[in-house]
C-alpha cells in the first residue's frame, strides 16, 4: 500500500477502473468483479459520472449507480476508497464544466447514484479552461467542509493551469489537488513524463494513471489493428499499430515468454515500478482477466527488462 499524496488514503498496487461496469461487464458480471477485486486486496474504484455514456443505450453515471448498488448490497462502503469525477458532460461531445454551479449539482446526482454521502477522493476529470482556478478550488472548499468529499484530485489538466491551481491554493488557502490522474502507458509517455511530472515530485501529488493497458492494446489481445474490427475498443487502440507499437508487444512477448506470466501483467508492473507513480488504474471486464493483476502485485521485472521497455517505448 502506499500513501495517496499528502493524503491519509493508502493506495493498493493496482486501483480498479470502474470504467468497465455498464459497459463491457454488465451488473451482475461487475459484482462478481468487485468481489474477486476485493478479495485480493484491491479496495479502490476509479469512476467518473459519465461513465460509461459511451456505450449504446446508456446516458452517463451507469458506472457510479453499479457500484452504488454494490455497496449496499454488500453493507461494505466503508471497506472501500471510493474516487470519481466531475466536468465532463453528460451529452455526447457536450462542453467541459467546472464552474462551482456545475459541481455543486454533479456531487448531488454522483452521491445519490453510488448510495452515499462521502466522496473519498474527488477529481476534476477535464478543464473547461475557462472558470478561474479559485472558483473551483472553492467550490471543493465547500463539499469538504460539508463532509461530501475527503480529498480532491485533478486529471487532464494543462500543466499551466495544474500550476495555477496549486499556487492559488496556496495564496487563498483553499484546498490543495493531492492527486494526479494522467494517461500514461508505455504506449502514451509524453502525455505526463517532462514538466507535468515534475510539477507532481515538486508538489508530493500522489500519481495514478489512466488507459495504463492502453485499451487492450498491451495485453497482447490484438496483434494488428484488424484484430480491433466491431470491437468495442477500436476507436481507441486504431493508432497503436505502428512501428513502435509493434516494437513494445515485442518485448512484452518477449518478458511474457521467458517468465510465462501474462503481457498486462509485465506492462503494469513497469508502471509500478515508476518511482513517480503511486498506482496504475486498470480495469477488466471478467473476472478472469484478474489473473494479471495478482501476476503485477507478485513479481518484479529486472532492471534489463526495464531498460528494454523503455528503449521499445521512448
């Protein structure tokens, strides 16, 4: 377990993303999920209230009502460190929001989906880059003094406006972003290795990463991109196949081979060993998938498989 920032959250290795539920693992295959996950010690969720409004026929917040019924069906919310998310609209390519307005209402409609009244870590999932940095920051103030959320956590941000939020937070003493949330992978370093990630070794923002499977791409599931027709991830994984992609599932397979542990396992376990990186969020849509989780909590890759990954991947 390590410490969530300045947090008193303790992280376990691997966050479950509950991006899956409603979406690729439908009610009762999500329970039987969340079991499993906490049986191996897995306790915390990733959501977000959008979740999963992509898939047909949803709306947004199917994610957060799963776990919701979840939790009172198994009586064991407080067993469980519970994050999601705000600013991102319910419509279909509808524009980012996180005025104080906005925020005030979403942490209402998220609490009554997930059945409720405390929100563990809370995080601005997108920036609309247009409300100033305090109205937010003040509008979390508010949801903290009310005991609706414990911490609060920031994702997507530019690394200017991370910058801003955390400079005023010191000016105006209002409440302090104590987690990161970037996509990063082996497939996708840029979006968080360089400035954003020196601002959170600068700051002790406690890291976790998103798409760190890259959508399937690096479990080996897909070895082209025809692999990918009529899936439910092609949107996501069609420019993953170029020549460096191929040259990470290389030496995934490679490590994979010579060790006989699964390729999601290796490339979480890369991520693990990011000093920078508190945890990895990934999710999984069977419950057999959970196989590679326990492998990335139980093994250690070499400092020459690390130097591989990272020359395949640079």
């Amino acid at each position: 377990m390590k410490k969530l920032g300045n947090t008193d959250l303790q992280s376990p290795p691997i966050i479950f993303g509950g991006n899956v539920f409603g979406w690729t693992a439908d009610e009762k295959e999500s329970f039987n999920l969340m079991d499993q996950f906490l049986d191996m010690g897995i306790n915390m969720i990733d959501s977000a209230d959008v979740y999963s409004r992509w898939a047909d026929g949803n709306e947004g917040g199917e994610s957060e009502r799963i776990i919701g019924k979840y939790l009172k069906d198994r009586g064991n919310r407080d067993k469980i460190i519970l994050a999601t998310k705000v600013g991102s609209s319910m419509k279909q390519g509808g524009p980012k929001d996180i005025s104080e307005r906005h925020i005030m209402t979403a942490i209402e409609d998220s609490l009554r989906r997930l059945k409720t009244d405390y929100i563990d870590l809370y995080f601005t999932h997108w920036d609309d880059n247009k409300t100033p940095v305090e109205e937010t920051l003040g509008a979390y103030q508010k949801l903290i003094e009310q005991g609706k959320v414990r911490y609060i956590g920031a994702s997507n941000l530019s690394a200017e406006r991370l910058k801003d939020s955390l400079k005023a937070s010191i000016e105006n003493n209002l409440p302090k972003y104590e987690v990161f949330q970037p996509e990063y992978s082996l497939v996708e370093r840029e979006k968080f290795e360089g400035e954003i990630q020196q601002i959170c070794r600068d700051n002790n923002l406690g890291v976790t990463s998103y798409f760190s499977l890259s959508s399937g791409f690096l479990t080996g599931k897909y070895s082209t991109l025809k692999d990918t027709k009529g899936t439910d991830r092609e949107p996501f994984l069609k420019n993953y196949f170029d020549e460096r992609g191929q040259k990470i599932l290389k030496v995934l397979k490679d490590i994979s081979d010579h060790r006989n542990i699964s390729q999601a396992a290796i490339a979480l376990r890369w991520l693990m060993q990011k000093p920078d990186v508190t945890a990895p969020i990934a999710s999984a849509s069977k419950t057999d998938h959970l196989r590679s989780f326990k492998e990335a909590m139980s093994m250690k890759l070499t400092e020459e498989e690390m130097n591989n990954l990272n020359e395949a991947s640079t």
